[in-house]
C-alpha cells in the first residue's frame, strides 16, 4: 500500500472518481458533533487567510482507496472507497454548498473553480456519462439523492424539492435525509460567515468567499492510502472498522458478499437491485430483542440462515465470522455470490413469514402461531431447514412440523425448561442432515425421543393426562399459550358432521367455577365468605374443618379441566355466577367445549378432574408423541 498526503485540491480536481462500494453504511453524519466540528475547523482557517497569516495544514484522517481496472480507454479512473466515505460524502457537499452560494451571487470564477471538485470533464467523451460525471459515486441507496444535490443548482431548489412536512398533531417534521440537511447546513452556515466576515474585515463578501475557498484548498489535507493488489480490503475494512460506532454482524456481511461479487466482476448494481434491496428497509432494521441484546432482523435473519445450513450454533455476535470461515470452505458452497443471495433470500423470505405473525391473525393450527404464542423463535432454524433445504414435499413438511409442535407443546404444558431449545434444535439439524427426503420424519422423531432430562424429554402421555388433571396450567401458562391450547381442543371436539365455523380471534379464557367462587358455590351447603376463599389460614372457628377443601378447590380451578373459550360479550354475563347461570349463556356460545356443560346440573371438583382427564386424553391425539 502507498500513502500519501493530498489536499483537497489534490483529491478533487483530477480527472477521478471514488465509488463508494454497496458494502458500505448510507450516509449517517449528523449535525452534532461531525458537521460543527468540520464546519469550526474550516471557519479558523478561512479565518486565518482573511488576515494572510501562515497556516498549518489540518489533516481530517485517512482516505483508503483501491483502484479498480477500466473497463475502457474511455471510462475516468475509478477508486473503491474503503474507508473514509463519511468524510469525503461531507466534503462533497461542502464543495456544493459552496458553489451554488457562488453561482447565487453570480462569482463565476468561483463557480467553475468549485464545479470542478464536483463533476469531472469531459462527459461526451465518457464511456457512462450518467455516472462518471460525478467525482463521487455513493452507495446505491444514497446515489439519486446526491446525484439531485449536485444537480439542483442552488439551495433554494433543494428545499423546494425536499420541502420539510409536518404531520398532524406532531410538534416536529418528519426528518429529511442527512445529506440533503447536511448541504443545508453549510448553505446557512457559508452564507452566515461570509457576511459576518466582510462586516468584520471590511473586505467584500466575494474576498471573503475567495478565502473560504483557499482555506479548502491547501488548508486541508487527507492521508490518501492507495491500496496494492495484494493487500487485502476486506481485511482492512474490518480492522478500521473495528472502533468507532460497531458494525452489526450484517452490515459485515454485506461487505463481505460485495467484495466477493466485486473480485467475481459481477454487476454488483444488478445483484444489489434483485436481491440486497430488499433488506435495506424498516422491517429488516428494525430491532428485536434476544436473551437480553438487541439485534436486527437482518442480523438474527442471517444468523438462523446459518445454522439451517451448518447445524451448528452460532453466537449471534460472530455471525460474520461464522459465515466467512463456512462460505469460503472448499469446495464453493456456491457457483456464485449471485446463487448465494439467491439461496439466503429464499431462506429469508421464511423467516419474514414466522416474524411478521405478530401482525396477523393466525389459526391455531399455523406454525407461525405456534412458535409464537409459546415464545419459542429458537426453534425458527430447524423449520428454516425442514421446508427449504431438507428437500420435503408439502406434506412430508406438514408431517415435520406437527413432530417439532408436538414436542414443543407437550414439554410447555406439563412444565418442562426451555432453556436449551437453542442447542437442541440446532443439533437436531445436524442429526438429520443428509439424511434422505423419505427417511427425515423418522429420523426427526428418533432424534426428539432420544432426548433426557428436564431440558430435552419429549413427555409421555401419562405425563400430559396428569397435568391436565392437577396441574395450575392457568397461573403457570401464559394467556396465549391457554387460548391456543382450547383452540385447538375445539378442534379436536369436532367431527365431519360439525359445520364449519371459524374460531374467532380474541377469545377470553374462562373458569367455569370462578376464582372468587365463594357467593354461589358452597361447599357441603356452607358459603365461604370471599376473603376465607382468598386466603383459607383465615378458616377458623366453625369454617376451620374447610380450610383444606378451600385450597383443594381453588387449586383445581387453576387446571385445564375448569377452563373454557367465550367471547367479550359472554364471559362478563357468566362471570363470578353460579354454575346454572354459566350453563345458560354458554348456551349462547357456538364452540364445542362449551356444549360439554350441557348436560350437567353440577360442577364441583370432581367434575372438573373428569373433564381434565377427557382433555388431556384428546390433547394426546392432537399432539401425538411415537411409542
């Protein structure tokens, strides 16, 4: 590599231009502190040649530059930006600031002296005019708009182009792009210190933006590092990289996939357009939180496309890293980068289905639902595998799924940890790859059966009977996770003969003896005052002999046997009533678990043991488990 000072002068007043690779972050200086900060260097130096004094030269860091070989006699000399795009993409727009304050005051001189720090000579001559007419060429996202910035002509255009809006009852406008307020800034800021500095020296305004532009010229310089065709940039860009505001694991792999395509001389425009366009939107920069961190979508995205692929963990601050040493085994994984972004989009493109759920409506019987109303994302590379790269028919990935639900369910509802579900799926992965298409499914449920211990057994039916009979499933699971256990009960209670009536979203869950039990349910013909039923120690005197019947009862009420599904509108009228006024408003209620309370003219402890026993049979046959 060579290095080399260059003022600005220098950097920009040959016939060059720097392409800011797709690997590259869009521009994201702001006011506070890059703008000020620059803007306060330039001022003391434009200052300073006000006055004639001798200045120093300011030096604003390095420039990394790697040289690209023309594609024709006719095409200007390209540089790939390697580091320093924030600081050159500002400078850019200083420089138009500055000429287009020239250009408002009618300063020729100044215009075409600034003019050529910004567009290259020559455009007939060019091979693409479109683009070599810029000294700079952005990052694909940032590209139209600077090409409007230097295109505009002055800073009134700019505003009437990209005018502020104010949304209704919102104090602030919405925000406009950083490089249409960073030209803005300096267009005020020139405008403020060229008048200011002609009231103050006497001198006229255009003298003063003469010294403005000497300072620019040789007041400032920058280490211009040209990379040689050893030296690796990838690399570089990484340890430079490495301080400052991080990179997320995505914006590492991004750079990563563009150097690849751009050493495959592939149209790195095209392959952005086709497939990396589509993460470069709010859904994929949006970030979630995952065991206590913050990620993007983007960056979760890439890390379950990983372990769908190598069935391997991956630490989610290392997917990069991961990647790299997985991508450049031999031999390829690929043809080409392009089928590589090809594959990763399909295995996106599912991943956006199971993330996006939070926003549907789901039925029960939706994988989406599942994964979500149990809370368990971890499972989201073992599906990633199963309907993409284990190469299933439709339905031998149906039959896959209804396995991993199965577990899933069993494990959450007799009590069972998750805390290793993200190791366990992803060995689950590395278990049946390779295995055969018509071989999966069994292999799938060997794997899931082998497991032990409280964070892997796959629970029998025994286990699932007995907790819908005496476990407090109500105070031990969450809402969604209930609702959508009844749900699919309803389901289950159905025949060929029952019409065919949707479940409708929202249900509330419902205790057919009520938590607060004691105004119409007695026990042994005594009613038990609402704070003995609350707290039984209060049992005493005459109600002591009750005390222990209270805590029986009001533990069975916790369990699936005294649960139910009802509307908004049904579940206040039954309320804390009695069991006859239950019965008759779920006669209201079109759902087959609620035709179960038809027939009954009691409902007591008993009752609702035999009832958790019937459902925890039938949750059996809906989440099968193999013998």
């Amino acid at each position: 590599m060579e290095a080399n000072p260059r003022t600005l002068d220098a950097l920009f007043n040959s016939q060059s231009r720097y392409v800011v690779p797709m690997f590259q972050r869009l521009y994201v200086w702001q006011e506070t502190p890059q703008w000020t900060n620059l803007w306060e260097d330039i001022t003391e130096k434009a200052d300073l040649q006000i006055k004639a004094e001798k200045t120093n030269a300011h030096y604003l860091g390095a420039l990394i530059i790697e040289g690209v070989r023309p594609s024709s006699p006719r095409e200007v000399k390209r540089f790939l930006v390697i580091d320093g795009q924030q600081r050159l993409t500002t400078l850019q727009l200083v420089f138009c600031a500055y000429r287009d304050f020239a250009r408002k005051h009618e300063w020729k001189t100044l215009d075409r002296a600034t003019t050529r720090y910004l567009e290259n000579a020559d455009p007939d001559v060019m091979e693409h005019p479109d683009e070599e007419l810029y000294k700079l060429w952005p990052t694909t996202l940032n590209r139209d708009l600077f090409r409007h910035i230097v295109s505009a002509g002055s800073k009134q255009a700019i505003e009437k182009q990209f005018p502020l809006i104010k949304r209704p009852r919102r104090r602030k406008p919405e925000p406009r792009s950083s490089l249409v307020e960073a030209y803005l800034y300096f267009s005020r800021a020139i405008e403020f210190w060229v008048d200011n500095a002609a009231t103050s020296s006497g001198k006229s305004p255009e003298d003063c933006a003469f010294s403005l532009l000497q300072a620019l010229q040789q007041d400032f310089c920058v280490v211009q590092i040209v990379l040689s065709e050893g030296d690796d940039s990838q690399e570089i860009f990484y340890s430079l990289n490495s301080q400052g505001r991080p990179l997320s694991q995505s914006d590492l792999l991004r750079s990563l996939i563009f150097m690849r395509a751009e050493k495959e001389k592939l149209n790195r425009d095209a392959i952005f357009d086709d497939y990396w366009s589509k993460f470069e939107t709010d859904f994929w920069s949006a970030e979630i939180k995952r065991g206590g961190r913050t990620y993007s979508r983007l960056d979760l995205g890439l890390r379950f496309f990983l372990m769908a692929k190598t069935g391997e963990l991956v630490d989610a601050r290392r997917v990069n890293e991961e990647y790299r040493r997985w991508i450049t085994a031999q031999p390829p994984r690929y043809p080409t980068v392009r089928d590589e972004l090809e594959d990763f989009s399909k295995h996106a493109e599912a991943y956006r289905r199971y993330e996006s759920a939070l926003e549907l409506t789901l039925p029960c019987t939706d994988m989406r639902r599942v994964l979500l109303d149990f809370d368990v994302s971890t499972a989201l590379p073992l599906v990633l595998y199963l309907e993409i790269d284990a190469g299933l028919t439709d339905q031998e990935v149906a039959e896959c799924l209804s396995v991993v639900e199965s577990f899933i369910a069993r494990r959450a509802f007799v009590g069972e940890e998750t805390k290793e579900y993200n190791k366990l799926f992803v060995e689950v992965i590395g278990s049946i790859r390779g295995v055969p298409a018509e071989e999966v499914g069994d292999a799938l449920r060997k794997k899931l059966l082998s497991g032990g211990g409280t964070t892997r057994r796959w629970p029998s039916d025994n286990e699932v009977i007995e907790a819908a009979v005496s476990r407090p499933v109500y105070e031990a699971l969450m809402t969604p996770v209930l609702r959508l256990i009844l749900e699919r009960l309803e389901l289950g209670k159905r025949t060929k003969k029952t019409e065919e009536v949707n479940i409708p979203p929202g249900l509330q869950v419902e205790h057919v003896l009520p938590e607060r039990w004691g105004a119409h349910w007695p026990l042994q013909g005594r009613t038990i005052p609402a704070d003995v039923v609350m707290f039984p120690h209060l049992a005493q005197d005459d109600l002591a002999e009750f005390g222990e019947q209270i805590r029986v009862r009001n533990a069975r009420a916790q369990t699936l046997g005294n649960l139910t599904l009802l509307n908004k509108y049904l579940n206040p009228a039954a309320s804390n009533g009695s069991f006859d006024t239950k019965r008759v408003e779920y006669k209201h209620s079109v759902l087959r678990v609620n035709r179960y309370f038809d027939g009954l003219t009691s409902w007591d402890e008993g009752a609702i043991s035999t009832r958790g026993k019937e459902l925890g049979k039938l949750l059996c046959e809906i989440w099968p488990r193999p013998a």
